[in-house]
C-alpha cells in the first residue's frame, strides 16, 4: 500500500483532519493517507464519548481507505484493524483480545479503541476512516482504571513511530486478506473476548448471562445463553459486564 503519513503536533481529532483532505485525489493516485498527531484537542472516542490522551505519550492515528466493498460487508474494515493491532501487539510480546465491536483488551484492560467512521454510497463502501487510539507509553490513567498500556505491561518506552510503522505492516497484510473473508472471520472468532466463559450482559433493563459463540458478517454479535437460546444484537444494543 502507498501509505501518505501526515503527522501533525496539535489537532482537532485526526480522524476530523483526514475528513477535510481531499480524499478522493488520494485514492486517485492510489495513495492511503495516514494522519498522526502528538495530541488531539477533541478525541473522539465510539458514540457519545472523548479520548483522552497525554501529549506524545500514545499512538493517535487515523487511516483513509476507499475499500469498494459491499455495503453489508463493512464489518470487514473492523475486523481487518482489530486482527492488525492484536498482531501489532504480538510482535512485542503483549497478549490481546477483542472486544467486540471496537477494543482490544489486555486482559481485563483497555489498551486500544478503534472510531471507524464510513461513507456508503449505491451500497458500496466508498471511504473508511480509521480512527486508532492506542495506549503506548502512557502509564498512570487518572478516572480510568480499565486502562492499559503497552509500557505499563512491560516496562519499555516505545518510539511512536515504529509503532505506528508496525501497525501500518499488519494492517496492509490483512487489508490484503479482505477478499478472503473466511480467514479473516475465523482468526476474528479465535481472538475474540467473551468467547470461551459465560459473561453478564444487559440489555435494556434487563441482565442475563451468556457466551459469544460468533459475529455474523454483518458485525452483529451472536449469544447463547446458558439455557441454550441464542440471541443476535446489533451495535450498542447489548453491554458486556466485564
Ligand atoms: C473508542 O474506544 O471509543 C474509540 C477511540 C478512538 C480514538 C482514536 S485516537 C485517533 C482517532 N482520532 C479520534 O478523534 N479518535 C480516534
């Protein structure tokens, strides 16, 4: 892939500044726009929240892609990034899960969110910003104990940018992979959170328990509970105790 870095000291949020380029010049000339900052002024975290991130301590990072998927196949792009950071984080030695829809998870901890935002038009996927935030160097996280980071596991300090290059390897290797949607589901289900033990959910007002036994191709994730019934949901309609 043409990876375009930009990297910035100070911006808004860099999936907003990828947003304002003129993307489709970019994916004219093939090229794969990468936008990093040192700090965010509004990092946008998945619905309604912000992500908070110490001056060049974290990786802040977004990526612009045109995939020409199918609409119903956007899950894919999620999938492809949540592969690339778990395979990120194996290269140095740090064992991760992912927690659907949008974490990676050391252990019980939060180490990376993903903010994937998508611009569908006659039901193909025309623009995907990948929004990554992922918990590097940072080691105290005030207000936020289901926080981690790649130092805080093992003591290094990392340089951002051979991070940040890493990442960019795995994921033009699954990136690669997106017409293969059956490996990509099959590493996906192995390297999910919550798939091997019950776990309390709610939905509504309402808390069962239950294990994920998959994610469908439209990203929705599948429960049993300990009765046998299954159940589907979509984003944000169910919430994992964990
Ligand atoms: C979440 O877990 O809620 C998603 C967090 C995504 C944060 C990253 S940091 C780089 C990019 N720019 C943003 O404003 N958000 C994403």
């Amino acid at each position: 892939m043409n990876f375009e870095k930009i990297h910035l000291q100070e911006v808004d949020s860099t999936n907003d500044f990828i947003h304002r380029l003129e993307l489709n010049e970019f994916f004219a000339q093939n090229k794969v726009p990468v936008v990093s900052a040192d700090y965010q002024t509004s990092g946008k975290g998945a619905g309604q929240n912000t992500w908070q991130s110490i001056e060049k301590l974290n990786l802040l990072m977004s990526i612009a892609i045109n995939p020409l998927i199918k609409a119903k196949d956007q899950f894919l792009i999620s999938k492809i990034i949540s592969l690339s950071i778990v395979d990120l984080l194996k290269s140095y030695g740090i064992e991760s899960h992912i927690k659907w829809p949008n974490d990676i998870l050391v252990g019980r901890k939060k180490i990376a969110g993903i903010l994937i935002e998508n611009v569908v038009s006659s039901d193909i996927l025309s623009q995907s910003i990948i929004g990554i935030g992922l918990n590097t160097n940072q080691i105290y996280f005030d207000n936020l104990p289901k926080s981690i980071s790649m130092s805080f596991i093992t003591n290094i300090t990392y340089n951002l940018e051979d991070v940040q290059n890493k990442l960019l390897e795995h994921f033009e290797f699954w990136y690669n992979q997106i017409k293969n949607a059956d490996i990509i589901d099959n590493v996906y289900i192995s390297n999910l959170f919550g798939t091997n033990d019950f776990f309390e959910y709610k939905y509504k007002n309402d808390f069962f328990d239950a294990k994920i036994t998959n994610v469908d191709e439209f990203g929705r994730l599948m429960l049993e509970d300990r009765n046998g019934a299954k159940f589907v949901f979509n984003f944000k309609e169910v919430d994992m105790i964990y």
